[in-house]
C-alpha cells in the first residue's frame, strides 16, 4: 500500500508508514548534512527514525548552500 | 607572522591584524578576523577553499535551501570543513518577516546555533531590504533568543531602530547586493558608524579592498564581501587582498588619523637650510 506525499514541492509515493529517516535513505540523503520540516514542524535530527509519515503529508529537506 | 617580544605591546598578526584582545564579539562569536567571507556564486568549490585559505575569515555566510532530490545539486560548500567556521546562515530570499523567522528556524536547526543575518528584500530589481519587515523579524528573533545581525540600507534611523530592537549587529549596504559599486553614500555610513552603539558590519555592495579599508577606517567592526572576490578575476588573490585591506584598515582606525590642515605643514625641517650661493 502506497500513500502520496509531497516532498520539495514535489509529488512522490512512498510505502505506508515510512519514517523521515528511511525516506532520506531511500532517496540516498546523508541525514548528517540536512534539516528537515514535516508538516510546517522542524524535525531533530535525533527524531528521524521515530517520525512517521502520513499520507498527504509534506516534508522540506533543506541544506546549507553557498550565499552571502 | 609576527609576535613582538615586548609585553608592553600587544602581540599583532598579520593574519588578525590588531592587537590580540581586538576580537570582534556578536553573542558567541568571538572574531579575530573582521572580514567576514560570503560563500556563493564562487566558480568552484576548489576556488572557494582556496579563497578561505588566503583570506584567513573566522565567520563565513550561508543560504539555506531545498535539496535536489535527484541528485546531481552542486553544492559549493560540499568539500568544506564547516567546523573550523563560525556560521552565519542569512535568510536571504525572504520578502516577509514570517519567511524570514521561518528561515531562521531551520538555520538554526543546521547549525545548532543563534547567530542568524536577517535579510527581508523589499524590492526585486534592487534588493533593497523592507525596513518594516526587516525591523519586525529581528524583534521576533531577538525576541526568541537568536543572536541577529541585520541587513539593512544606509538609513541612520533604521539603523538605530534595528538597534533599539535588539540586533547584536546592523549590516549597513554599501550599493545594493552584487554591484561591487562600492560605498555610494559615504556620509550616512558614516553617520550609522558613529551614532550606533553595537557593532557597524558593512554589508553588499563593496567592490574592492580599498572600500573595504576605507570602512574599517571609519570604525566599521567588520565588512562582509562575497561577489567582490567570487566574481574578480583571480578570486584567490582577491580574497587575500580584502583580508589584508580590512587588516590595515582596523589597524589604521586603532591607530587615529591625523589631524587635518587646511595649511601646508612642512614635513622637513625648516632650520638648517645651507646658506644661498646668490
């Protein structure tokens, strides 16, 4: 069974009761080098394997880049 | 490098510049160098390295942004060693205080710390700052506890509200971001530098190190620089000569100017002149 969610504006179907951390592993993210928000709420990186992902939920996974 | 050996003397650096207890102090951070290192729009991530390297900055900025999911997103700061850097994440991209805070939040999940530049742009074409949003953010954050250093215009009252609203820094715009047109409006500069309390950091704009001096000069605590050196020719031995301007600058300010003369003063001595032949 598959759910929709929306990930970097971006529509994807993943596994039902997928975790934030088996999502990043999936999409072969090193969860050391990003920041994630779930549903508008930042996650700590501690808290990515208990995070559990709902259908229609949204995730940002964002990273430092270069700026001034 | 060079210590003197006189304890009456405070030990100077070529690499910090001043005396030893010069440190710039914004909240945690604590600063031996005052030029703060922009990190985008480099050519490369090699490039960068290297410029970090010559221009020897303890703080460097960063954006925060979505990851490509596909892979394949270069990221310039991928083969750099963050922890010998103390971060400064902007929000740049914001247009709204909410974005702004919201951007703040996740800079601080990233780098497990307060510091934040706090950058509202009110005006596409220019990038100009939003006055009322930029105040509006950095009371929240402040508010929050984030350490908020904020970029603004030129604008003296705006500086001293910023101020009032708690910023540890206010980041005055020499010319609008990426111009490198240098110091348009030297007076109100000034008159920020002089009138505020916290730390003045010349922001955006600068486009050679002689600027850079010159608003160390005038008792800037730091510039922040990014396209002047990741867009010259040889960014290298551009990074390494803002690194040095800024060094001579703050030395210059710490040592005082000389008094003006409207009259010539001869520098030789006026006695002791041979007697004229004629």
């Amino acid at each position: 069974m598959s759910i929709a969610i929306t990930v970097n504006g971006e529509r994807r179907d993943v596994e039902e009761g997928i975790t934030v951390a088996a999502l990043l592993a999936s999409l072969d993210i090193r969860a050391s080098r990003v920041v994630v928000e779930h549903n508008m709420r930042i996650l700590r990186a501690g808290d990515f394997g208990d995070a559990r992902i709902e259908d229609g939920d949204e995730l940002e996974v964002l990273q430092f880049v270069g700026g001034g | 490098m060079t210590v003197t050996s006189d304890p009456t003397v405070p030990a100077a650096s070529a690499a910090t510049g001043a005396a030893s207890d010069d440190a710039l102090r914004m909240g945690p951070a604590v600063l031996r160098s005052r030029l703060i290192h922009g990190t985008g729009k480099f050519p490369s991530d090699d490039v960068l390295r290297d410029c970090l390297a010559a221009a020897q900055p303890d703080m460097i900025t960063l954006a925060i942004r979505r990851l490509s999911l596909e892979g394949g997103g270069r990221n310039e700061l991928e083969g750099l060693d963050l922890s010998r850097f103390t971060l400064l994440p902007n929000t740049a991209g914001a247009t709204t205080a909410q974005q702004a805070i919201r951007m703040a939040h996740l800079a601080r999940a990233a780098s497990l710390s307060e510091l934040i530049k706090v950058e509202v742009v009110g005006d596409e074409r220019t990038l100009l700052p939003d006055p009322a949003g930029t105040l509006e953010a950095t009371r929240v954050l402040v508010e929050e506890g984030f350490t908020v250093l904020a970029y603004t215009s030129d604008d003296v009252v705006l500086a001293l509200r910023l101020e009032e609203a708690g910023a540890a820094a206010v980041m005055p715009g020499a010319a609008p971001i990426g111009t490198t047109l240098g110091i348009q409006n030297p007076f109100n500069v000034r008159l920020i530098i002089d009138r505020l309390q916290v730390p003045v950091v010349i922001d955006a704009g600068l486009g050679v190190p002689s600027e850079a001096a010159r608003c160390m000069e005038w008792g800037a605590a730091a510039v922040l620089v990014n396209t002047a050196i990741a867009r010259a020719r040889n960014p290298v031995e551009m990074a390494r000569a803002f690194g040095e301007a800024v060094v001579a600058g703050r030395r210059a300010f710490l040592a005082g100017r000389a008094d003006i003369s409207f009259e010539a003063v001869a520098s030789s001595p006026t006695a002791g002149l041979p007697t004229s032949s004629s």
